[in-house]
C-alpha cells in the first residue's frame, strides 16, 4: 500500500519581520518517492513579477532554500504547480520531511511566507541550498589567487567577520578603497584586456568598505555565493574623469539566479568565459558602489 501524507498551510504577506495578510494557500501532497506542489495565491498587489518560490529548512548554519521554480503574478493572482522527488527536493538532497516552510522573497523588506512549526524563521540566515549541478560547477583558475602577506596594519584590521562593531571612519573612502586595491591579492576573472582593476576579498574584509556598505554583511544572496565559491572581488575603473567602484559575488547565471540577483541589489551578471549564451555559466554578480 502506498504511504500518503497531505499538508494544507497558508501563506501571508510580511513587510520586514510585520505579518500583514493572508494572500493564499499551498497544498503539498506526498505520494510515496513524489511530492506534488500547488500554491494558489491572490490580492498580494504584485503586477507582472518573476518570484523564486522556496521550500525552507532549519540547520546550524541557517535557514537553507530549496528552490522549487518561480512563478509570475498577474493582477495581484499568481499559482505555482509542479512535481518533485520528495528524497531529494531539486537535487538539493533534503526531503520533504526536513521542510519547515515556504519562503517567496519579493524585494529586501517584503516577502511571502508559510512557516509549518512554531520556530521563528529568520531571513538574514536564509541561504539558497546548493544542488548537485552547483557543485559540478568549476571556478577558473585566473578567478582566483592565492592570499597573499599582506601589511600588519591590514592583518590587525582583519578582526571578526561581525560588521556591527564601531571603527574610526576613514578620512578618505577613496584612500581606504586605494589601500585595499593596493594590498589585497589581484585576479584576473574577465578578458585581460579588461579596463578594471579587480582583487579577491573575504567576507570579513567589507567593513574595510565604507560604513554605508557594512550591511551586505547581512544580504543573503552575497552570503550565498560567499559560503559558495569563499571570495569576493572588489574593482575599479578609472578614467580621466571619475573612479568607478564595483563589487562582485561569484555564481552561476540561472533565470531564478537573475531574479534573486536583482532583487537583492546585484543587477548585472559578467560571465568569466567569452560564450554568447550566458546560461549555465560561472561568472559574477555585480552592482556598483557609490561614494557616500
């Protein structure tokens, strides 16, 4: 006889951590080795969005996404169907079983959400969940380099990857973005013939940054492609006129990657490869920083 289970939960509409509405319901049903998925959802006020729709569990390091599609509102009404192994949810390798919730971020302060438990779901520690295709994904060596010594003024700045702390604010962002091009480690991940200057950074680097940055600490798909590929690139461009800055998070360019890309402040994906077709390529996320 074949096991069956089916779960019933609503979804509301949360402005920063505020509860707001109930907007719809999904019905998740477990056959067996398959899990079908029907979420129905109306009156959200979305036109015309591409949202990522994610399962969600709970592990030490977070709140790891599955990511089940995406699905596209019209009028305020979107539905998401589909099928799924229900042992390996999009090869992520978690089950049904381990799913807290449903999670559909919408911008940086709103989102969708389903939780199944009582535990509080925390959505600076959500990461999307690496699949078994994601880990096949090479990085090119010129992407990379290997740390190099670096001044001790720099190595004693290197304090804990907590960016909530207190430092003196640098005379001159400028200057202290000079510092860091001048003694971070250089990579090379586009065309040599690449009119930026670009170098390798760490996570617990970006409060070298100016304070107005500190935040993307926090931003969750940085996080993602930081835990990831473990580097950062921070470049610049100069021309007669002004200093261009731009800072990037390694990926690899999916439609549902794009839509959480923009969302999440990194709008422009440069590819590492010279190929006309960006799909499935390994590359960079990128958004420019201002001076503030």
């Amino acid at each position: 006889m074949s096991e069956f289970h089916r779960i019933v939960t609503y979804l509301y509409l949360y402005e920063g951590n505020h509860k707001t509405r109930n907007v719809g319901y999904a019905k998740i049903e477990k056959r067996d080795a398959q899990c079908r998925v029907e979420i129905h959802m109306k009156n959200t006020g979305l036109i015309n969005h591409d949202i990522p729709v994610y399962f969600y569990t709970q592990t030490n390091a977070g709140f790891p996404g599955v990511l089940l599609g995406s699905v596209n509102f019209v009028r305020g009404t979107g539905e998401f169907k589909d099928l799924f192994d229900s042992t390996s949810l999009s090869g992520t390798g978690y089950s049904i079983s381990c799913i807290k919730g449903i999670f559909l971020p919408i911008s940086e302060r709103e989102m969708i959400l389903s939780q199944w438990d009582d535990d509080s779901f925390d959505r600076t520690s959500f990461f999307p969940a690496q699949t078994s295709n994601q880990e096949n994904v090479s990085v090119p060596e010129e992407a990379i380099t290997p740390e190099k010594n670096v001044s001790p003024d720099l190595e004693a700045a290197e304090v804990a990857p907590d960016l909530s702390f207190e430092t003196p604010e640098p005379e001159s962002h400028s200057l202290r973005r000079d510092f860091i091009m001048e003694n971070f480690p250089p990579v090379f991940p586009f065309s040599r013939e690449d009119s930026f200057q670009w170098v390798q950074l760490e996570l617990k680097n970006l409060h070298l940054l100016p304070k107005s940055y500190w935040h993307l600490g926090n931003n969750s798909f940085l996080l993602h492609g930081f835990f990831n590929y473990h580097h950062l690139i921070l470049g610049r461009k100069k021309d007669a006129q002004s200093c261009q800055w731009f800072l990037g998070v390694p990926g690899v360019f999916q439609n549902p990657e794009r839509v959480m890309a923009t969302l999440f402040g990194f709008p422009e994906f440069h590819s590492t490869s010279e190929s006309n077709i960006k799909t499935g390529q390994f590359g960079y996320w990128i958004r420019p920083l201002k001076e503030s």
